[in-house]
C-alpha cells in the first residue's frame, strides 16, 4: 500500500466539519498531520475549542491544533450561523472540552513550517473561510509552489449561492482571501455547491451513524438534528447535504465525480454579486482578469449513493 496522503484541514467546527473530521480520520489513505482553525459556523475562539474537543474525542490528540485568524483579511465577520450549526457550533450538543491545548504557532505559521519542510507532499483541505491561507500564501510566497494541491469546500460556479443568489458560505465570509488562494500555483480542486448539494445523506443514512455506537459516531448522532432541521426549514430537504466530507470524498474516490476545469475569480467588489465565484469558460474576448491562473478542477456532479456508503463505512470504524 502506498504510504497515506497528508493533510491539513483547515476548518470551522461545525456540524459537517465533524463529520469530515471523523471521516478523514477514519480513512486510512489519509494521514491527518494537523487541523488548523477558522471563524465561519463560530468564532475562532468557539471553532478552536471544538477542534481540540473533536480531537480528543476520537482519541487523536497527538494531532496539532493552531489557532487561526479571528477576523477577514478586510472585511468584517458577520459571526456565528447558531441558526445553521448550534450556538456551540456543535448542534447546541456542546462538547468537553479537550485537556490538551492549541499550539502556540498560528494557523498560517503551522501551514508554512508544514509544507515547507515537505515539499510537495502536503494537500490543504480547507472547509471553511479561506483567511487562513491566504496569510499563509503571503507569509511564504513560494507555499502554493511546494503545496501538493489544495482540495476545498466553497464556492458556487454553475449553481446560485446558499447565503444568497451569489454567494455561498466559506467564500461569503472572505472574498478577498478565496480570490487570493484560487490564484495560488498549485493544482486546485474545489468542492464547492455544484457538487456538495448533489450529495444528500438521507435521514435513513443519518439513523445508521446513530446505531453505530463508536464514540465518534454517537457524537455525530447529538449533534446532528439541529443541522437536519436547518436543512428541513430552508431546503425542504429529509436529510443533508454532504458539504465538507464531499472534500474528503473526492481524496478517497475521485473517480465517482465529474467536473470541468476553469480559472476562477472571486467577486471582490461591493454589491449583490460579492463572494460569487466565477469561472472563466473563454466566454468573450476580455478575460484577463482569469489569464494566466491555474485551472481549477470545479467538481460538478458525483455517485452520491456510493460516497454516502464510503463515508458511513468509514464512520462505523470509530
Ligand atoms: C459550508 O458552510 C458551512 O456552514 C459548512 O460547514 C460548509 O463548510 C457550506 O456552504
Ligand atoms: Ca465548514
């Protein structure tokens, strides 16, 4: 077997950051090598707790956690969704919180020591606001060159947005850092709504993480509804999408999704079309605003049943 695949997630804990969480960690392709934080579903302060929390639950707290940015590189954070993911983050279930602390490095410091001492090994899986690595880009320049790809949850190329028409979430919370890092000079896969909201975990799917019975999946199990009844209220859904594990997904089986591959631009400017993510599809003859950015691999559709069943396997390993 080949040696497993090194990430680091980058993420705001929350209901499906969890889930992504237990989920890579449950893969053996994959080594998770550190979890660094962002605000988004909570603040920083609350996304850190839950990072180390999460953690410690699943028995993995030799894995680093650093505390990311508290704030948008400009604009300002609107704060927590309590009416998405809980006022905890964590479905209003709360979590104990872990005996082990963050480190003292920040996110982006963790980010760069990390890719830097491994060039070319390391894949970022950010599924939350992208601050944290756009410091990181501007800290070391050459990050995007050493990085093996980064693989992200955000965005909306071909769909409307979930905050708004334009907008989804991750991006909404950043524009000017996504734009940064779609602009990185690394291969770049994004996960972003076309896809995410093509895979749906039924509520049957969801009674099967509850009779697991491992620790981490018992957790999933407290915090979970508050999530499905946010995605019966607003989308009229019996169940979820699959934001944030779909990232992991496409590591594990990137054979099960389609996609087409674009520069993308992020929509920085100040009026109903802030936070869209646009791809360049050489529509016109004025695209220099796309040249010379990397083509990023925009998933577009995806086996969803067989992803579900991937993920809920690798769930029931604890
Ligand atoms: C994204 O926003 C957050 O609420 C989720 O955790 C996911 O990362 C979906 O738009
Ligand atoms: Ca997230």
């Amino acid at each position: 077997m080949t040696s497993p695949r090194k990430i680091i997630i980058d993420t705001d804990p929350g209901v499906d950051d969890a889930m992504a969480i237990f989920y890579a960690l449950s893969s053996p392709e994959l080594e998770v090598v550190a979890l660094t934080t962002i605000f988004g579903n909570a603040t920083t302060e609350t996304s850190t707790h839950n990072a180390l929390a999460l953690l410690a639950l699943a028995g993995r707290s030799d894995i680093p956690v650093a505390r990311g940015a508290d704030v948008p590189l400009v604009a300002t954070y609107k704060g927590p969704v309590a009416f998405v993911h809980g006022a905890d983050g964590q479905g209003n279930a709360g979590i104990p919180a872990s005996p082990t602390p963050a480190v003292a490095e920040s996110a982006a410091e963790l980010i760069v020591r990390t890719v830097m001492a491994a060039p070319g090994e390391i894949t970022l899986v950010p599924v939350g606001p992208l601050t944290n690595i756009a410091l990181a880009m501007r800290l070391e320049p050459r990050l995007g060159e050493n990085l093996r790809e980064i693989v992200l949850m955000g965005g909306n190329a071909f769909c409307p947005g979930n905050v708004n028409p334009s907008a989804e979430a991750n991006i909404h919370n950043d524009p000017e850092a996504a734009d940064i890092v779609f602009g990185a000079a690394c291969p770049i896969t994004m996960a972003g709504l076309d896809v995410t909201q093509k895979v749906q975990m039924t509520t049957s799917d969801l009674a099967r993480i509850a009779a697991m019975g491992n620790p981490r999946a018992a957790h999933l199990a407290r915090i979970l509804p508050c999530y499905v009844e946010f995605h019966s209220r607003y989308d009229g859904l019996d169940g979820i999408f699959v934001h944030d594990s779909t990232a992991i997904s496409y590591l594990l089986a990137p054979e099960a999704f389609t996609w087409s591959e674009h520069p993308v631009r992020v929509d920085c400017g100040q009026s109903f079309g802030r936070a869209k993510t646009i791809a360049d599809e050489a529509v016109g003859n004025d695209n220099a605003a796309w040249a010379g950015r990397t083509a990023v691999r925009i998933l577009t559709g995806a086996d969803s049943r067989r992803l579900v069943e991937l993920e809920l396997d690798r769930l029931d390993r604890g």
